[in-house]
C-alpha cells in the first residue's frame, strides 16, 4: 500500500492530467479546424457545438488539477458541469441531423422539441449556477473534488437519460435508413464515436464516492483508460464529420486534417507531457528547473515540427492522401517545373547579360515571343535600340529563318530561338535574341559556339514556359469554372443535399455568368453558351419577345439594365454611373479608356463601380426569376382551384 501511494498513485494522477490536457487540446484544434473549413453544413455547426463545450468540460478539470483553493475548484467543476449540461441536447440533435441526411422529412413537431430541449437545457444551466443543482462540493483523498447531488439531480438525469435513449431511437433509425456497404460503413463511424464520446465524458465519481475512496488506484486507472478512449472517440469523431461535411476531395481533407492536428495538438501534447513528467521527477531527481524549462520546450516543439516535415511527404505518397504514386510524381513535381514570369526574366536577363561580356557588344535583348506571334515580353541589358522590332517575328519567317541561321543588319545581330518540338511538328518562334554593334565583327567559331549555347539554354526553359502557359490556362479556366463550384457546394456523402435541385440562385455564380453574357453581348460562346439560358425567364422569352435563346437572353439582359436606369433625364451624375458603365461598355461597345474620359473617372474606379454594376444587373435577374417562379406557381395553383 506504501508503494501504491508514494509511487504508482502519483504516476497515474500526472498521466491523467496529461491526457485531460491532451484531449482539451485536441477538441479545441477540432473546433478551430471545424470553424474555418467546414462550418457551412448543419451538422458541422452541430458538431462545432459538441467541441465547444467538450473544451469547456476538459479544460475546466486540467486547470482544476492545478488549483489548490477549493473556492476556485468549485467554480471550475461548475465550468466543467456547464459543457456536461448541454451534451444531451447536442447529442439528440446532433442525431436529428444525421437522420434527416438520409433523406428523412424534419417535421415541425421535432423542431420544436429540439428548441424545448435547448431551453431545458438553459434551465439546468440556471439551476447549477444558482446552487440547486447540487448542494455542494466534497473532496475524496487522492481523489480529487466532486459535486454532492441534490434533489434537483435526479430531474436532471431523468432528462439525460430520455435523451439518451431518443439519441440511440434515432440513430439505430439513421443506420436502418442507409442501404449501402459504404454509406452504413461511413454512418457507424458516426454512431459509434459520437456515443463513445458521450459514455467517455459520463462524471461517474458522484456516483461511486465509497467504492471509488476505498480503491483509488482503481480509480485512476478507468479514469485514464476512460480519457484515452475519449481522446480516440474524439478524433474519430471528427475524422468522421469532416469527412462528411466537406466539400473538397478526400485527399485534401485527410492531409490537411493529419498535418493539423500533427502541428496542432500532438506538438503541444507531447511539449505539455514532457515538461510534467519533468517538472514532478525533479524532486526525485535532483534536477534545478531554472532555466531547463524553456530549453526543453523549444527543444520539444522543433524537433517535433522536424518530424512532422518528414512525415508528411510520407503520407503524401500512401494512401492516406489518396495519391497514386504515378499521380503523386507528377503532382509533387509540379511545383518545380513551373517557371514563373519573374523567374524566367531574371534568368533570361543573367543570359543576355553573359552574351553581353562575351562579344564586349553595347548591348543585347530577347525578345518573348506569345502564342499570337507577338512580342509579349522585352527584356534588355545595356544599349540595345532596334528600329521596328515589332516587324521581326514576321521578317524571320518571310526569309525561312526556321534554323539556327542569323541574321545580320546595321543594328548588330538577330538569332531566333524556334523549337519543333511542339505536337504538330511545325516551327514555334520562341523569342528573338538580339546582339547591339559590332557583333557580327567578331563571329569566330568560340562566340558562335557560345551564342548557340546561349540559344540552346533559352530554348529549353521558353519551351517549357510555353507549354506550361497553355497547361496552366487551362487550370485557370477549370478552377474559374461554375460547373466546379456547383460541384463543391455540397459533400459528396451529404446523400439528401447530393438530390435536391440547387434552384436557389446564388449571387456570386450569377454575377459571374451576367459578365460573360456582357462581355459578349452582340455575340459570342459567353452568350449563346451561357448557363443564363437555362433561367425559365429565358425560356419564356423565347416565343413571347425573341426567336432564338440568344436573343431572349440579350432581352432580359436588356430589361435588366434598364431597370437599374434613374428616373429622369440621362447625365453623368453619380446616380446615373452605373447604368451609364452598362450602356456605353456593353451595349454601345465602347472601349475602356473612352468610357472612362467620357465619364470623368480613372479606368482604376471604373473596373470597381463596373463590377458594382455587374452584381446590381446579377441581383436583378435573380429578383426576375423569383418573380416569374411566383407567377408560375399562382397560375399552378389557380389551375387546381379550378
């Protein structure tokens, strides 16, 4: 028994304090996580509310460890009874939820309950700080502090248990409700956690006072198994829930969720464990704290933050990131075979500069040739004027300048840089390279040798800058795409939001479609391709004011703007700048720099007010579709009266 109390008991208390600690964190970095990523979905905000007081409860008995006044140890039990209060409430919605993702209809009835459930909730929340709901406080030797039941308790457990038995109605419900391997497999997880959680953070110690005094060590032995299976439930839980609730790719949600809590609370847990086992064998040990403290703490957060750097490119590569490895080469590469602009005009210039020093020429440039043919980019050292520079693109093809011949004129000395390598096998002029003076003078075998090397080097990395630009429009054109955007509105496992129809017009999907339209207004795919010709005011307008889908989209585009025009005579006031923007860009197709004069304000503050203007004709339209959905539905209606 002597062993027991000197030895074992204290070993159990700190490992205890540990893992409380450990699970505070955790929930806490759960429901920071939960807030920023997925608090769109219901049953993310449900969760988030789970966490939230979960935090409460674990935080509120890690600092009641370090507490000595029992003044203070009562307030923080009253903290941790606070969470515990609202945990049948948030259960027994958080199970509501779940069944009406499988598709259940929510009556009005259980709404209600829901809210009576809350407001019950508050009314335990009064009764426990006003000292009704227990009658006190008592403290067990090598125990700790517990509350002392009242009369009040009992209704309060009669509460937790008809919500807990609802909460397993409903999920038992929610299981039977689900068909597939898959989604029954997904669900348990849901279930089985979240009441894992619920049986984990049950405060069995008011219960057991006399058993749990005469056999302390058992006691801290099912409080630490109790804590590390909490601590488990919790990250399955969340595991699970966000899993459901997002809306991007697994692979994205596993990585970020593993490198968070990685970074997050298994870096502070493991810092927090290693200074408590320090700090109560320093006695035992003989070791001065003075300044080991913080030395073990920096020491503890960057080797761990170390480790994780090693780690994650591990887990990148298997399968809890979800690449394959043929995928993960490819994507993990990415990043460093693109040349960016910057990049590439540093290097070019390093390039010409070299060229340069090499003929002791007054100058050189290079000249990026687009995809059009034009110069898209002039990059010079020194003195290197060229009359029409903009005609020699064409010049070299006028003469079949397609190898490596120069060209020599009064200026000094133009070498093209052209690659074949393209799909069709035909000739791409890369850039012009340029050489200022008397550089044709000095043309022997070592300086066209070095200028061919030169050629060579800015071959490879404009080729590769050139295919990479036509990838990386089209990544731009699919990442600006509505259709991937509808795409993300909803968590593929959300399967009752998966089937309803997204007939809600969102503002800025709209805003986004009423600028294409205009920007093709008199014709173009942004218009005749439009995701706008499938509004039923379109439709309608087919046979009523138009011919064909185009013309009734530019008819409501139209009706639209001028439904934004001011009363009154027209003028440049700024009441009338918006519809002015709309007129003159897009109907009139006048350009930006002539709208701008004609308007008295910087091309800067007409982009702004333009996009404004874009989103008032976007509210519009939408305001249009309402109001024909609502006419559409009376005619409906007076159909069935007749």
């Amino acid at each position: 028994m002597a062993i027991t109390s000197v030895w074992i008991i204290p070993f159990f208390q700190t490992l205890n304090e540990i893992l409380t600690a450990t699970v505070a964190i955790t929930t806490f970095s759960l429901f920071l996580f939960n807030l920023f990523f997925i608090r769109k979905e219901k049953l993310a905000r449900v969760f988030a509310s789970l966490l939230f007081f979960l935090t409460a409860i674990y935080s509120a008995d890690a600092l009641e460890n370090t507490t000595i006044l029992a003044s203070y140890q009562l307030y923080w039990q009253k903290i941790h009874w606070t969470g515990f209060v609202f945990l049948p409430a948030i259960f027994f919605h958080f199970s509501e939820v779940l069944l009406t993702m499988t598709g259940f209809s929510q009556q009005k009835l259980r709404k209600i309950i829901i809210v009576f459930i809350y407001c019950s909730s508050f009314f335990f929340l009064i009764q426990l700080w006003t000292d009704r709901l227990f009658s006190g406080m008592r403290k067990i030797d090598t125990i700790g502090a517990t509350m002392i039941p009242s009369e009040t308790t009992g209704w309060f457990w009669i509460f937790f248990g008809i919500l807990l038995v609802s909460s397993l109605l409903n999920y038992l419900s929610t299981y039977s409700r689900t068909r597939t391997r898959t989604s029954r497999r997904r669900m348990a997880y849901l279930i089985f956690s979240s009441i894992g959680v619920l049986i984990g953070t049950f405060p069995l110690l008011i219960f057991g006072t006399g058993f749990v005094s005469q056999h302390p060590l058992f006691f801290w032995i099912v409080s630490n198994f109790a804590n590390f299976v909490i601590l488990i439930m919790v990250l399955l839980l969340g595991y699970s829930v966000t899993t459901f609730c997002v809306t991007w790719s697994y692979r994205v949600v596993r990585l970020r969720l593993f490198e968070w809590m990685l970074r997050g609370p298994a870096t502070a847990s493991v810092t927090l464990g290693i200074l408590t086992l320090i700090k109560r064998s320093s006695g035992v040990l003989g070791i001065n704290l003075g300044g080991l403290i913080s030395l073990l703490t920096v020491i503890s957060i960057v080797l761990f933050e170390f480790l994780i750097t090693l780690i994650l490119p591990l887990m990148e590569r298997n399968s809890i990131s979800g690449y394959g490895s043929e995928d993960y080469s490819l994507v993990s590469g990415l990043e460093h075979m693109v040349v960016f602009k910057p990049e590439l005009n540093t290097y070019l210039e390093s390039l010409i500069s070299a060229v340069t020093d090499k003929f002791q020429a007054k100058g050189a440039f290079i000249a990026v040739i687009d995809q059009m043919g034009k110069i898209d980019d002039y990059i010079q050292v020194g003195e290197a004027a060229w009359e029409n520079i903009a005609d020699i693109p064409s010049r070299i093809f006028e003469e079949n300048q397609t190898g490596e011949n120069l060209i020599l004129d009064d200026s000094g000395v133009i070498c093209p840089i052209i690659s074949k390598e393209n799909s069709d096998d035909k000739s791409v002029l890369l850039a012009i390279l340029g050489i200022s003076g008397t550089a044709a003078e000095v043309l022997d075998d070592d300086n066209r040798n070095a200028l061919q090397l030169a050629v060579e080097k800015a071959r490879v990395i404009l080729w590769q800058r050139w295919y990479l630009t036509s990838a990386l429009s089209v990544l731009r054109k699919v990442n600006e795409s509505d259709q991937i955007g509808l795409f993300r509105n909803v968590s593929p496992l959300n399967q009752t939001e998966m089937l309803k129809s997204n007939s809600k017009l969102d503002l800025t999907y709209v805003s986004g479609w009423v600028r294409d339209a205009l920007t093709h207004y008199w014709g173009g795919p942004r218009l005749s391709e439009n995701p706008l010709m499938d509004l039923e005011i379109v439709r309608n307008g087919i046979n009523h004011e138009a011919d064909n889908p185009t013309n009734a989209l530019r008819s409501v585009l139209k009706t639209a703007i001028e439904r934004i025009r001011p009363a009154g005579e027209r003028n440049i006031s700024g009441e009338w700048i918006l519809y002015n923007i709309l007129e003159l860009k897009f109907i009139e197709g006048k350009k930006v720099k002539e709208v701008a004069q004609k308007l008295a304000i910087s091309e800067a503050d007409l982009y702004r007010k333009q996009k404004v203007a874009i989103e008032e004709i976007a509210k519009t339209i939408i305001r249009m579709e309402d109001e024909s959905a609502s006419e559409q539905t009376q005619k409906n209606s007076g159909r069935d009266d007749e």
